[in-house]
C-alpha cells in the first residue's frame, strides 16, 4: 500500500493547521472506538490521514469538536 502524505491531504483540506485538527479529532475518534471510513489496518493517526485524502473526511470535523 502506498505512503500517505501531507500533500495528498492537503487536496482536501488546504489549510495546514485545519488539517492537524481535523485529522487529530478524527485519530481520537478511531482510537476511541469508531467505525473507520476506509479499509485500514493502521494506527488511528494514519488511518485518519488517509480518510482525509480519500475525501471520506473533511473540514466538517472542525465543526463537531466541542468548545
């Protein structure tokens, strides 16, 4: 399986700093026990990453983070 990188993501997500932190909710998300979007067999951070460049997820991650 190929690598996932940054620049793949930021397809997706353009913005560098929103991608952090929709891609670190969705890594606690995944280790916290919820459905991945995507077939992986890799730690959540990965996993997360490559559900963003996949476009399964987005932005709307940001939307969701309570505070």
């Amino acid at each position: 399986m190929a690598r996932i990188t940054v620049e793949d993501c930021l397809v997706q997500i353009p913005n560098r700093f929103q991608l952090v932190l929709a891609a670190t909710y969705r890594a606690r998300m995944l280790s916290q026990g919820h459905t991945p979007r995507i077939e992986s067999r890799n730690k959540p951070g990965v996993t997360a990453l490559r559900e963003i460049a996949a476009g399964k997820v987005g932005i709307e991650m940001l939307k969701k983070v309570p505070g």
